[in-house]
C-alpha cells in the first residue's frame, strides 16, 4: 500500500509542477505596480509621443503615448505588439482578447462595457483611463502596470520608457534564446579596462599546495601522509603535478602533466588549436556510454574554452587534497557525493544538465573540519553550436597506466588507445557528432563507434540521440528529451543497451531503461525559496525488473535549509520492495554552525536508522571547535568526535579526537599550507589559500612618490587597502608588505582589478589609475602593481560677457577638466555665481573649459591649460570666460513647431524620405528657450522672398510651410 502510494503521489507531483507556479502568478494580477515619470511639465496635454521602449537595457521598439491630464496612457496594440503579448484587437477596435506570458493568463478588454478580464478577474474602468483617436486605443499606464505586473519610467526629457515585470515576458525569453551561451560563470558586466597579459614563461617559480597529516589509533597503528599539489611555468607551457603518500607507500597517487590554452588558438602545423595537453591526461569523451579516465597520452582540442559544446550533461572534476569529502548541489538539491578522495581528484561524470539554469555548487570538507566552496553556473537554451561551426577533441592515450605507473583495471581496452570525437552544426537548431576509439595494440576489444543528434524543437526544449556499438556487438542506444515549463525543468530518457559484464563472457547483458525527472522551484519569497527534485526510473533486464523513485524536497529560510530525500526500490514483485529516507537540517544559530540528518526505513519495517549531529563555532578570528556525534539506530554503533582549527594567515593547523563504541579511539592532526615566490616583486610567502589549482593575482599597493606607476626609491607601501576582482567576485586587503593576494580566482575569465579609494589611508591619496583586468591562469601567479598618487584639486569662477562687453557670472553651466587625447577626465556644475571646483584629480596635464551645447549662444575664446604636480596641489583663481555670439535676423521657411527634439527629427526623416527632391539644403531647427519650442527650418535668407519662394514649392507638394521672421545666434 505505501509502494502504490508513494509512486502515484510521486507521478502526480511531477505532472502537477509546471502548473503550480502559474497558481501562484494569477495572485499578482491585483497589485499595484509603480509608474514615474520625470520632465513631465514641458509636454503639453492630448500630445502624442513616441517613445523608445528598454527593458534591462535592451532595447525593444518604439511604442506611442498620449499626455493625458492625469498621466500618461500607451497606444495598447504598439506595446502588446513590442511585448510578444498573443493579444489581437477586432476591427473598429472597441475589443481585445488573447493572452500574455501564458496561455492560461488570458486577457479581455471591451470599450462599451468598459471593463476587463484579467486571469479570473473583472476589472471595471471609467472613459478617463483611455482614449480613442484615429482607430488607436491609448490607455491610462497605471492600468495596463496593474493588469500585466509592469513597471514604467518615463523619461519625457530623452523620450525613453524603461519597463521591468515581475514575472518573465516573452520578449526577455525571446532575448535569452538570442543571447544563448552554455559557459560557466552568471551574467555579468564584461571587463574594461587596459589588460594586462599573463604569458607562459620559460620558467616560472612553483606554486605549491602541501598537506600533512598524523593519526594514530589507541597509540598503535599509526599512519603519517603527505600531499603535494603543484604548478608552474616550464618551457612555456603549463605543468602540474600531484603527489601523494603514506606510510609503507611512498608514491600511492600521481599525476603530471604540461598543458597549453589559447581561446584565439595556436596553430600547430595543419590544425589549429586551443587546448594542447600532454603526460596524464583525461581522454576524449566520444559520447554515449563511453567514460573517460586520466591516462598518459596526449590531447588536441579547438573546443572554445569557454563555451561547452556538449548540452546533455557534464563533467565536474577538479584537484583536492587527500582525504576530503565533497558535496554536490544542483540548483538547491545535493544529488551526488564523494567521501574520503584519496586521488587528489573529485570527479563527477556525466551529471545530466536541465533545460535552462544549471546552477552547481561544490561544498568541501577537509578531514580535520575545513569548509571550502565553489560555484559553477550552466545555462542550456538550445543547441549550443551554431551553424556551420565544427569543433574537434582527439587524444591519444595509454588507457589503465599513468606516467609513474599506476595501474586502473580496464583489461578489454587497455593499452594505446586513439580517441576522436568531432561537432557540427548543421543549422542553429540541428547538430550531430561522431566519435571512435580504436585500438592501437590489438587490444580484445578493437573499436567502438559513436553517432549522436542534438535538435532544438522551437526554443522550446531539446530531443538527443545517440548511437554506440564495438566490435564485440554490444550496443548503446539513447533517447532524451528535456523542456522547461513555468521554469520547472522536466526530462525523460530511453536507454536500450547491451554490455559484456565479463572479459571473455559469450553472452551479452541486454538492460531497457526508462527515467522520467522533473525539478524547479516550487515556492520564493524573501528567505524562502522551496525546491524540489523527483526521478522514476524503470529497469529491466535478463534477471528482472526494478522500479526507483526518489523525492527530494529542500527548503531554505533564513533560520537554515532543511532537505528531506524519499527513495523507493521495488525488484520483480511490488511487495518486494523498499522505501527509506533522510531528513538534513543545516544553518547557523548565534554564530554556531550546525548539521543535523536523521535516517529512517517506512518499508519493510518502520525504523529510525541513524542520525548525526554536527555542530561548529568560530571562536575569534583564528580559532574555531566543532563537535560530531553520529549513532547507528539497528546496531548501536556510534561515534563521538571533537576538533579545534587554528585558522592562521599563512597556514591551517587542525587537531582532532574522536572515540568509538568499543573503546577505540582515535587522534589526528593536520596541516596544510601554500609556498608561492613572486619574481617580479622577489616576494616569497606562505599563505593558507590554494595556490597549485586556482587562478592568483599578488596586487602591491603604494605611494608613488616620484609618479613613475614603478615601486622604486623612496615608494611607501600601504597597508589596509582593499583590491577588488569585479568579475571574479573576490577581494582582499593589503599586508604590512602592501601586497594583497587574491586567490580562487576563475581561470581564463579575464577579470577588472580595482581599488577601494574608500580604504586608502590618507583622503588625499587617490589611485594613479582605474585598474587594470587580467586573465588568471592554473597555478600562475599573476603580479600587479597599483600606484597611488596625492590627489589634485583646482577651482575657479566661470564668467559670461555680453555684447556690450559687460561679465556676468555664468550660472549652472558644465565644467569640463579635459587631459590627454581630448578625453573628458571629470565634468562638474558652476553654482549660481559661476564658482566651481575640481576634487580628487590625478596628478598631470589638463585643459579646463566650459561645455557648450547645441543650444547655448556663446563661445570660449582662450584656452586655460592647468598642471597638478605629485604633492597635491591646489590650484585657485583657474577662471574661465565665454563670450556670447551676435545674432543675425532673417526669414525662416518653418515646417512646424514641436514640443520634442526626438518627434521632430522623426517627422523629417519621414518628409525627407517621402520628398528629398524638393529639398535643395538639408532641414534644421531652431530651439526657442522662451516658449519651449524646436522650429522646424526649410531654408534660411535674409529677405522674406527667398523663404517664401521655398515654401511655395513645398505647399505645392502638400508639405506645411509658413514664413516666418527670426533673430538667430552666430
């Protein structure tokens, strides 16, 4: 009775999902929704608008409005229009009906009857809120931000409309497809500034990550290990190693290897490539069932280095020290694990990606208590190979050996393997690949071909095929679908495969397999946010059927995040089966860190099966305690375990005790550190950040004296300064030293390096520069200097001088301090008697003078040149003058008078298009400050027949002309 329950409430949870969400939106059509606007007062009332609609920055299209006397109302079918809302108005346009965002939103609108069917509810409305003009509906802005869950900024002053939603419009989903990337890392603005390039060298100094550990149980069997993770520049290529040991085997894991990447690519006789690696290896991922190891050989890649061409699932892998666990989190939900990793390397293969977003996150736990964490974002949208490219990976590869001799039993294909895989795209929506690996030793089993598809169903989600057979006739087949709906991911995969369990087994294993997951957010609200996974999965084979369904559910709130998982297993007949679970709670409690999980069976017996308590606290800034008990529920066993952390700047020392059941006990203690050297700087430290496997930025900060941008001479190093890594999201403080060391940098991401002005010592001090971005590499230690000069300031009186010779202050005009290659370097605002004054300038070279705009009357004869020195001067009296321009009276040829610069420019693209014949010079305005008008011009003359004869022969061709007098500046 349980199994039946708890597969059917598993199905219809699942069905259910993409339907909740949508229960949740129609609760939001009654809010009220913001509508500002600014540079409202110089637009006449019942005036027509053109406004340019953005949305995040992006912009979207031109939509009309109407000034009306309580606001503003939006022409209804231009907006409905630029949104992609399925909204269709009928022909003498008194009645909308349609859709927006989802089909199940829909949306009514009757001008007679005057209300609106928002979702399920009916809105009535008053002739105020809209009006009707040359067949166009113009309606009050505040209702359609009420009935669709907009926000509206209206800019009267540059005609922009910047509009935000609650929930994802169609037209944001339609930009994301545009915008497609499947890279590691979140949206982010892009670096820009000066970059600074990180080479390989001939030689560069190692980086080392060194952990060593002593245990001893009950003071007889003792074990002491020793970790080494390294990296470093050797004949420009990367080169990183691991090396681990113990008692009684010196040399139990490692791995070397050199490699090279360039996103641009090298090229290397006939091919070009971004990824050269060489000595162990991970070889090619020719697709289908195939699993990869790391072997001794060599791998060729022009795959992008930022981009990941296979959208089905991925691979995360990464170095660790011996002895440490870790944990894998998918968007909320921890969906794998791995427990003391005694090879230096997590890896978690073949991890199946949702349709949209990925969001990974890798918890580490060190053996003594250590907590690291690391985050990697995934978006899949669509194929991720537009059409045309092609992309190859090829290695060649000693599968089973390492370069010193490790040995992993893969008896069938052992020996010098050659695999291959290339990508192509055929269109945006359709890409195919084909992979081999052959045999280059005779191995048993020869070859295996590999074929697979990759189709894009109308942005809508993603159908993969793939293909698998060897020599000896087993077979792989593969079908998955994956969609997104209300953001819930859902998938389903068909698997048929036959395998040889055995070496020199006859007979094939033939496995069906079918597995349906659904996945997303079924609740968010400030702290709350409620997420879910559930999987069932059918296999069969030879010996029989299984049945597998789990449900995990995981909630996080401000008082932690409590998860419970729900497995099922059912073998050939339903009451053969079994259904436990475990519920986890973690968080922080007044500065305490706490674990709790608790496991129990429902079937076949109702049990408790064990628990675990966790709990951790810091004690001041270097010292932290944590205490553990776990206990077995079936047989009594339990575990009690205590440790103290010393969390130093240039290392991490970790003690830990714990005692057993039957009075073993047991005393470990650990350390680990980094040893780096800079060359550039001669700078050698030891830190506790991981150096061998991380990208690194050494930053030294000081006054420079001399303002050369070199530390030399009588340079002072500053302390405290905080340095910021925009893109990398990391930052850190200068030492007694003035180096700030930023570690766990993202490698390859080239990233803007920045200064907190803000931490700087002295108010006076400013930095010599922006900043500088730089591409971290693995295990390079990228090294920049950051001067900081004495900040400059000048100040002065901006005049006017009429025609009569007569200065006056000039009032609120901009204030340019221009430097090198006319670069506008700060722009200030004179006050109401014309002071103004220039703060924080750096150090050289620079022309200050007023800005004149297209409107202003007046000009600036001479040219003030100011230098700043390296002391902090102050510059007074730098007092600029501007002379206003006489005016010439004539006759105009005007076209017409506008309230807005951007309605008339269109107006005359429209004209000009239509009739460029009749215009023997190019229009222009006139702005009338008094009056707030443009002026439209045809031509210009000083006799009133002249312009009369150019209106003449534009009335003629039905354009609007009048003549009119006009005094004009120079």
């Amino acid at each position: 009775m349980i199994s039946k329950c708890f597969i059917a409430a598993l199905v219809c949870v699942s069905a259910a999902i993409p339907y909740f969400s949508h229960a949740n939106t129609e609760n939001t059509i009654g809010k009220t929704y913001s509508v500002l606007s600014y540079g409202e007062d110089r637009i006449q009332t019942g005036e027509v608008l053109f406004f340019s609609l953005y949305m995040e920055g992006y912009y979207l299209s031109e939509v009309f409005a109407r000034k009306s006397k309580t606001g503003v109302q939006l022409e209804l079918q231009s907006l409905f229009s630029a949104l992609d809302f399925a909204i269709s108005y009928d022909e003498n346009g008194s009645r909308y009906n349609g859709w927006f965002i989802d089909q199940a939103q829909r949306f009514s609108l009757d001008l007679k009857l005057r209300e609106a069917v928002v979702g399920d509810q009916i809105v009535r409305f008053d002739t105020s809120d809209f009006a009707q003009i040359d067949g166009e509906v113009y309606f009050d802005a505040r209702r359609v931000s009420s009935w669709f869950g907009l926000q509206f900024k209206f800019n009267y002053q540059d005609l922009k409309l910047q509009m935000s939603s609650e929930q994802q419009l169609p037209i944001e989903r339609r930009i994301e497809r545009q915008n497609r990337q499947f890279s590691p890392g979140t949206a982010q603005q892009s670096p820009v500034l000066p970059w600074k390039a990180t080479p390989y060298q001939v030689w560069s100094p190692p980086l080392l990550d060194i952990q060593g550990s002593f245990n001893t149980m009950n003071l007889k069997d003792n074990v002491a290990s020793l970790s080494l993770l390294g990296s470093q520049d050797i004949a420009f290529w990367n080169t990183a190693y691991f090396l681990s040991g113990r008692s009684g085997d010196l040399l139990s894991e490692s791995r070397i290897s050199a490699s090279r990447e360039n996103e641009s690519g090298v090229d290397f006789g006939p091919i070009t490539a971004t990824q050269v690696e060489i000595g162990d290896v991970l070889g090619t991922r020719i697709g289908g069932n195939y699993r990869t190891s790391y072997a001794r050989g060599v791998r060729v890649s022009d795959r992008p280095l930022y981009r990941q061409i296979d959208t089905q699932t991925v691979r995360i892998s990464g170095v660790i020290q011996v002895g440490w666990d870790v944990e894998l989190y998918q968007n909320g939900l921890m969906i794998d694990q791995r427990l003391n990793v005694q090879s230096g390397l997590y890896d978690f293969e073949s991890i199946e990606l949702y349709f949209g977003s990925n969001e990974f996150e890798l918890v580490m736990y060190g053996p003594q208590g250590q907590v690291l964490q690391e985050s990697r974002s995934y978006f899949v949208a669509g194929n991720n190979i537009a059409e045309g490219e092609g992309y190859f990976d090829t290695s060649i590869v000693d599968t089973g050996k390492t370069l010193l001799g490790d040995n992993v039993g893969m008896p069938d294909i052992s020996g010098w393997n050659l695999l291959s895989r290339y990508d192509y795209g055929f269109s945006d929506d359709l890409s195919v690949y084909g992979g081999m690996r052959y045999g280059l030793e005779g191995q048993e089993n020869v070859y295996q071909l590999n074929i697979g598809a990759s189709y894009d169903v109308w942005n809508k989600g993603i159908l993969n095929v793939d293909l698998s057979r060897d020599e000896q006739g087993a077979r792989y087949y593969q079908f998955q679908g994956r969609t997104q709906v209300n953001q819930h991911a859902l998938s389903f995969v068909l698997t048929d495969h036959k395998v040889r369990t055995e070496l020199g087994q006859a007979s094939l294993q033939h496995t069906q397999e079918f597995a349906v997951r659904a996945a997303g957010t079924l609740y968010r609200h400030n702290h709350v946010r409620l997420n879910y996974q559930n999987t069932l999965n059918w296999r069969r084979e030879q010996a029989g059927s299984d049945l597998l369904g789990s449900s995990l559910l995981s909630v996080a709130t401000q008082f932690g995040t409590f998860s419970n998982q729900l497995d099922y297993h059912q073998t050939n007949s339903a009451s053969d089966h079994t259904l436990k679970g475990i519920t986890r709670w973690q968080g922080r409690v007044r500065g305490t860190y706490g674990r709790i999980g608790l496991g129990y069976q429902l079937h076949p017996q109702k049990q408790l099966s064990d628990y675990q308590i966790q709990l951790s606290r810091i004690l001041d800034s270097q010292f932290d305690v944590e205490l553990d008990y776990t206990k077995s529920l079936i047989n009594e066993d339990y575990e009690i375990g205590a440790g103290v952390n010393w969390q130093h700047d240039r290392f991490r020392l970790t003690g830990r005790f714990s005692y057993l059941q039957n009075d073993d006990w047991q005393v470990g203690l650990t350390g680990q550190f980094s040893l780096g050297y800079q060359s550039y700087s001669n700078e050698f430290f030891i830190t506790d950040r991981r150096l061998a496997s991380t990208g690194s930025v050494l930053v030294k900060v000081f006054l420079d004296q001399n303002n050369n941008a070199i530390f030399d001479g009588n340079d002072r190093l500053l302390e405290g300064v905080k340095i910021r890594s925009v893109q990398g999201f990391s930052q850190a403080f200068t030492d007694t030293k003035g180096v700030a060391l930023l570690g766990n940098m993202p490698l390859n991401r080239q990233t803007d390096i920045v200064m907190d002005e803000e931490s700087l010592p002295d108010p006076f001090y400013i930095a010599a520069h922006d900043g500088r971005s730089i591409t971290p590499r693995k295990g390079f230690l990228a090294y920049l200097e950051y001067p900081v000069v004495h900040a400059g300031e000048l100040e002065g009186v901006a005049y006017e001088k009429d025609l009569n010779g007569q200065e006056q202050p000039l009032a609120y005009a901009d204030i340019e301090l221009v430097g090198r290659n006319q670069k506008v370097v700060a722009t200030v605002k004179s006050a109401y008697d014309g002071y103004y004054v220039f703060s924080n300038i750096r150090p050289g070279q620079y022309e200050a003078r007023v800005k004149k705009r297209s409107t202003d009357n007046f000009r600036q004869h001479n040219t003030v040149e100011v230098a700043l020195s390296n002391h902090g001067d102050v510059l007074l009296e730098v007092d600029l003058l501007v002379e206003q321009l006489p005016h010439y009276k004539g006759y105009i040829a005007r076209g017409g008078e506008f309230d807005s610069l951007t309605i008339l420019q269109a107006y005359v693209a429209i004209v000009f298009k239509r009739s460029r014949h009749l215009f023997s010079t190019k229009p222009f305005y006139v702005h009338d400050k008094k009056r707030k008008k443009y002026l439209l011009g045809y031509k210009f003359a000083k006799q009133s027949q002249q312009a009369a004869r150019a209106c003449l022969k534009l009335k003629q061709n039905h354009i609007t002309c009048e003549v009119e007098r006009i005094s004009v500046a120079q």
